[in-house]
C-alpha cells in the first residue's frame, strides 16, 4: 500500500506491530494478573491501521459489501483517505460501527447459517483490534484449543485426539460436544466481564462492545438490535468467541491439573479413576475420557454447568457419546479404533476424511468439471484447488487442505 507521510510503508508497518505484539505477549505471559490501561493508541496508531487495512484488503471475503455497498478490494486510492478519517474519529471518540448486513449461506442437511457482514470501515478496525488484542490474550489460551490462533490448525487437533486415544495412553470414550447457536448467544455481559480481566482500556472496551451491540440489517431490510451473541462473519468474532469458550479449557485444564503429578495420575487411573482430556476448535470440541461410560454421561451436566454462565448450552440433538470402537467425525476426518488387517488381536487408531467431507469435496469437483471447458489440465487443478480448499462443512466440517490431496491421490 503507497500511503505518503506519517504513514510508514506496509513492510515498515508490519515490523512495529510485530515488535510490539511481541512486547504485549510477554508482559501479559509474565505477569497473568495485569491488565492493561493503554491500549487505544496502539488501536489507531498508523502501523496498526496499515496492516490492519492490508489483511482486509487480502480477505477472501474482500469482494463483499456491508451495508455501505463498499467491498474492500473496490477501494483503491481511496485507501489513505478512508484510514486517515478512521484515525481521527476514532482519536477524537467520534467513531460508532454500523449495523453489520446478514447474508445466508447454505449449511449440510439443508439448513442455513447466518453470516453478518461489517463495512469496510468497521472491519479495518476490527482488525486493528484483534492486533491489539490477540497476542495479550494468546497468553492466557490453553494448549486444548486449536481453533482460529496463530500457528494452530485443525490437523493439530486431529493429531492430538489420535495420540490420546492411541497407546499407551488409550483414552477410549469420547464425549462429542455441540454448542447450541454458539455464536448467537454469548452473553455479552459475561463476555465482557472476562475481556475485562484482561484490559482496562476504556475506550478499547468501549469499542469492542460497540461491535457486540452493533445490531443487524436482515436480509429482509429490517434492523434488529444485538443483546447476545457476535456476528459470525466479523474478523473480532473468533477471538471473542474463543476468549467466551475459554472457560471450557480452564475447567478441564483444572481438573487435569487437581489430579497431580504424572505417577499420581497413573495411580488415579490403575485405581479406576476416570482421566479426560479436552480438544476444542472453536465451537466444536470432544472430551477424551479413561474411564467408564458412567464418567463421560456426568459430563453432560458438568459441561452444561460450566457454559452456562456465558450464556451457552449443548445442543441435545448433536451431543453424543460414543466409545472410540464406533467412531466419531470431527473436523472433517473420521476417527475410529480398528483392528489391524493382518493381525485381529492388534488395532489401531485410524484417521480419514469422512464420508461428509469427501462428499462436499467431491460435489464441488462434480460442479466444476461438468460440461466445464478449460485450457489446460494446469488451469482445471488451480479452480478445483481453489474451490475445494474454500469448502466449510457445519458440525464437524472445517475441512483442511490435505483433504483435497487425499482425495486426487486416492
């Protein structure tokens, strides 16, 4: 991006902000218990608004509008202007989001998901936020969770449900939880209070919850007012969706942790004990169990009682238990204990992509070859590539690339 003076260049801008990423995430990984004060600066500092403003620009979702009829990737030249007067609203307290536009997109099984599309304007500070925000609170976010954080991907999730059902640790039944309209009803006080532990910006504060009270244009052109929830589609949303979820990872880390050291735990589980391990991704998450059946069904009040304060409840219909024998879909893969092929009395923890996720996979293939007229057998990979590696299945769906590869290969 070519912005004149103050404004540093994109490569000069993503420097300042990772050194002071950098800063912000060992302050806070040094100190648990600070909050920070001064954060609004950093919010509309020009490096910040730069790099902010780029990752918008390089969205996927850059080609679609708000409710201002402006798509990121329309706007060029315009790009010093539009920063330049965010920079000062939002130095002089003048700065207030608009309603977010709702878009429906198709779900598996026929259903739809409600996504709710900010401005251009509101997403370049949304992500300015999230800068801000994100390294401080990556501090603080247990290792069960995989889900939109740096350096951390679905196949990490898969690779730590096949090692923990393998042996010698053989966790052998699964609690596959559901959240009910996760990103619906969060409630906003409840998130707020848990933001709070964390800054004490006031003006940051003040913006976040501005997003979270923004409201909705339907698609029907009616205005309707936000009391819970945040807006799948908003680039804030994974984090305050993963900081509201955090609760889940502290109980169970908690819980690992009462249980003592490593030979207190071995003596816990040769005694009958159950031991249990939680995986999340976002709003998908399995609890691992040692134990017995009896173990895993008290999750479901256990669970309930821990999500209950922000506002969450499980979805009666999806959640489910199930002993790693039969096999569960997570992520898109299927995981499931089996024996060997040539040996029955050995077996093995086997990781594939599910029937569901091959099914998409293969539909969007379908729907690009046929009667499809292309260059050159280069030119019809890239489209199939880029179409397929876009594909999200709801549930247990966010699918990763080496799906596609499994896929072509086999």
């Amino acid at each position: 991006m070519n912005i004149s003076a103050p404004w540093p260049s994109l490569e000069e801008a993503k420097a300042r902000v990772l050194g002071l990423q950098t800063k912000l995430h060992q302050w806070a990984g040094v100190d648990p218990g600070r909050r920070f004060d001064d954060l609004a600066n950093l919010v509309y500092d020009p490096a910040f608004l730069a790099v902010a403003w780029n990752r918008v620009r390089g969205n996927k979702g850059a080609r679609t509008a708000g409710i201002d009829g402006i798509a990121p990737r329309s706007i060029g030249p315009g790009a010093e202007r539009l920063l330049i007067r965010l920079r000062g609203d939002l130095k002089a307290g003048r700065f207030v989001p608009q309603r977010v536009r709702e878009k429906t997109i198709p779900k598996t099984g026929g259903k739809l998901r409600s996504l709710g599309i900010p401005t251009t304007a509101d997403r370049v500070v949304q992500a300015s936020l999230k800068l801000v925000l994100e390294p401080i609170f990556e501090a603080d976010f247990r290792p069960s969770s995989y889900g939109f954080r740096p350096k951390r991907r679905a196949q990490d999730a898969i690779a730590e449900i096949h090692s923990l059902a393998s042996p010698p640790k053989n966790y052998e039944w699964v609690f596959e939880g559901d959240i009910k309209a996760c990103f619906d009803e969060i409630d906003h006080t409840a998130l707020m209070s848990r933001v709070r532990l964390r800054i004490g910006d006031k003006r940051v504060l003040g913006w976040v919850k501005a997003f979270l009270r923004a409201g909705i244009l339907t698609e029907e052109g009616l205005n309707r007012d936000t009391y819970t929830g945040t807006p799948q589609g908003g680039i804030l949303s994974p984090l305050l969706s993963n900081i509201a979820l955090s609760v889940l990872d502290e109980y169970f880390a908690a819980k690992w942790a009462a249980l003592g050291s490593r030979g207190e735990r071995s003596r816990h589980r040769m005694a009958g004990g159950a031991v249990m391990k939680l995986v999340r991704y976002a709003d998908d998450f399995v609890i691992l169990v040692h134990g017995q059946r009896s173990d895993v069904e008290a999750l479901w009040d256990e669970v309930s009682g821990v999500l209950a304060p922000m506002g969450l409840r499980l979805s009666a219909e999806k959640t489910r238990i199930c002993h790693i024998s039969e096999g569960f879909d997570f992520l898109g893969w299927r995981i499931q204990r089996q024996a060997w092929r040539s040996r029955a009395d050995k077996w093995a923890i086997y990781t594939y992509p599910s029937k569901r996720a091959l099914a998409a996979i293969k539909d969007k293939v379908r729907s690009l070859t046929r009667g499809a007229m292309h260059r050159t057998f280069a030119d019809l990979l890239r489209r199939i590539d880029g179409a397929t590696t876009s594909v999200m299945v709801s549930a247990n769906g966010r699918l990763a690339t080496s799906i596609l590869s499994y896929s072509v290969e086999s």
